[in-house]
C-alpha cells in the first residue's frame, strides 16, 4: 500500500478527514463514528471492491445512472433503512460515484431527520469534487440536484485502487472537475502525480467549503462552467456524462466572458488549451442542442436568483456574475459554435 493523505476538512465541530491513496478503504472501520451499531451501504452492481466495516452492514443497490437519482430512490432507500432497523445513531455509506453519494447523502440527510453519512468514492470526478462538502441531492423533471439538502459526512475513503479499472468516459468526466480547479486557482494539475493530484483538489475544496458551508457566496465559484453544463446533461437527457458537459461549460463560460468584455481572446485560447490541451477533453457543444433549449435550461439554474446568474472569468478573477443579458448568452453560444471547425473533435453523446 502506499503512502496515504489525509485532507482535513474544517468545519469547527463537523470536521473530518479525508483519506486518500491507494489501499485506503482499510481505514474505513477506523473512521466510523463512534456508537454505531448498524451500517448500511448504498452502492451499485460490479464495485470494484469489498468494504469491511466492522459492524452489522447491509448492502442496499441502487440502478445505474442518472435516471435512477431521484426522489423515488431516495423514498426506497428510507424504507430500506427502516425494514433493517437503522437508528439515528447508525450509519449510511455512500459507496460509488458522485450519483450513488448525492443520493445516499440525502437519504441519511432525510432519514430520522439526519442519519449520519460516510462515502467511500469509486470514481475520479467523486473523489475530487461530489464526494467532499456536504451537497447531497436528487434531479426532478425540472432540472438537476433542485431538491437535496446539505448534510456534511464523518468522513470519505478515496481509494485510488478504484481507478485501476474506471471506464475511460469516467476518467474524463473527473478531468472535467480537475480544469475546474485549474482556472478557480492557476495551478497546472495535471503534472502532479495521481494521489498528490486527488489530495490536492480535495484541499481546494474542502478550503471553499470552510469559508461558505451553504453556498451562499464564495462557494458558488465551485460551479464554473456548470450551467451550461446542467442544462447540456437534461438536453441531452444524460446522456451527454456530468464531467464532459462542465469541459464544455468552462470554455463556454470563457466566450460569454468575452463577450461581455470581462476578458480578451487570449485568456478564451487559454481555456480552451486547458481542456482540450491539459486535460484531453473535448469543448465542442454536441450537435442538435437549440441556443434557445439551452438558455431555457440555463435559467432553471439553481444560482438563478437575479436573473440569468453565472460564474464568469474577469479581470477581478472568476465571480458570480448576476442579471446576465439572454443576448449575451445567445451570443457566447453562436460565437462558441462558429469557433468550432468541422474537424474538431465532439463528445459523443451516449459514449
């Protein structure tokens, strides 16, 4: 095994610990709060390992994809709780994706009024983003995550022995999250080596986190490039993965940024050399999608308070940026499309 990290992330008496590297699933029993009798494990068919957890556990699955994060699944998952007795003193682990740990976050936020969670994440974009900071939540027909609830966990395991057989997509979508961080902080993560990497964007959110628990200001800035990328995710039905939409979202939110003069071409070239470049992603909007969709999807965005509401690049760095004009949106959108070229390389939906 080798060396493992830990992150703390510091919320006065919620604190807790992060582990990560290879083998850490071994801490796992360790980290279990004390006075826990019962655990349940929400996961999926084909993990890519077992959890021992040193207590009573049932294993509950939940369906794959995003058609499965809803409201319904959370109901089972309570009643699941309740046939095999779980208290409020007991435990749920979220162990998967950021699906399975926003679901199981929200079942154990609602169970009992707050069940206490842990999740033990499986894929890159879980690891360095949905698995840390306590946002827990399901879709409905309307849009994305609308109906959730922030409910920290004890504590989260990114065993990076999960990654050894993650599908391709799945690492391209944690790459989505990974350039994310890149413009929140300058820094070129792509050439550290892979546990230093994990650890290191787990340090900047978890710092974001502290600083603004409930999103209420400064946390919104970990949603750069996520507007667009939502509303790619429903207009796609999802099948456009969360982490390819965020690539497309970060240079989108590039052109918007200059289209309202808040930066120059240069700094739109160097998004794109990030995620196309760095992180070999594709930035081009999936063919079919109406500008007019997609700015009805934008609007339903949850930071939409005062208007059209996105986190934009400028000359004071990346802000949320209230009452943005639709005619600058639509703009973005066609000077974005015009810019790609026939040969450049698409994600494919449903790949």
């Amino acid at each position: 095994m080798s060396e493992l990290v830990t992150v703390t992330v510091p919320l006065a008496d919620r604190s807790y610990r992060v582990i990560v590297g290879h083998g850490a699933r071994t801490k796992l029993a360790d980290m279990i709060p004390e006075g826990v009798r019962r655990v349940a494990v929400v996961s999926q068919s084909g993990m890519p390992f077992t959890l021992e957890t040193g207590r009573e556990t049932v294993q509950i699955e939940i369906g794959h994809g995003e058609h499965h994060k809803t409201v319904s699944t959370m109901e089972t998952l309570c009643r699941e709780f309740a046939a095999h007795g779980l208290t409020r003193n007991d435990l749920v682990i979220g162990f998967g994706g950021g699906m399975v740990t926003d679901v199981a976050g929200f079942a154990a936020a609602s169970y009992h009024r707050g069940t206490a969670v842990m999740h033990v994440s499986t894929t890159l974009l879980g690891m360095v983003d949905a698995a840390i900071g306590g946002k827990t939540g399901v879709n409905i027909p309307e849009g994305k995550n609308l109906v959730g609830a922030f409910w920290q966990p004890s504590g989260v395991i990114c065993d990076l022995d999960a990654l050894e057989t993650l599908p391709e997509r799945e690492v391209r979508c944690g790459h989505g999250e990974m350039a994310k961080y890149h413009f929140l902080t300058g820094e070129d993560l792509s050439a550290l080596p892979l546990t230093e990497r994990v650890a290191r964007c787990v340090e900047i959110k978890s710092e974001v986190v502290a600083s603004d628990e409930r999103e209420s200001g400064r946390r919104a800035l970990l949603n750069y490039g996520h507007t667009l990328a939502h509303a790619l995710e429903i207009a796609t039905d999802h099948a456009m993965a969360h982490g390819e939409a965020v690539a497309v979202g970060l240079v989108f939110a590039a052109h918007l940024a200059e289209v309202m003069n808040r930066i120059d071409t240069a700094r739109v070239e160097d998004h794109i050399r990030v995620v196309e470049g760095d992180y070999a992603l594709s930035a081009a909007i999936p063919e079919g999608l109406a500008d007019e969709l997609l700015l009805e999807l934008m609007g339903r965005d949850k930071k939409a308070i005062e208007g059209l509401t996105f986190v934009l690049d400028g000359p004071q760095g990346i802000e949320v940026v209230p009452q943005v004009p639709a005619a600058s949106v639509l703009a973005a959108l066609r000077q974005m499309r015009a810019s790609q070229s026939p040969g450049t390389p698409r994600t494919t939906v449903g790949s």
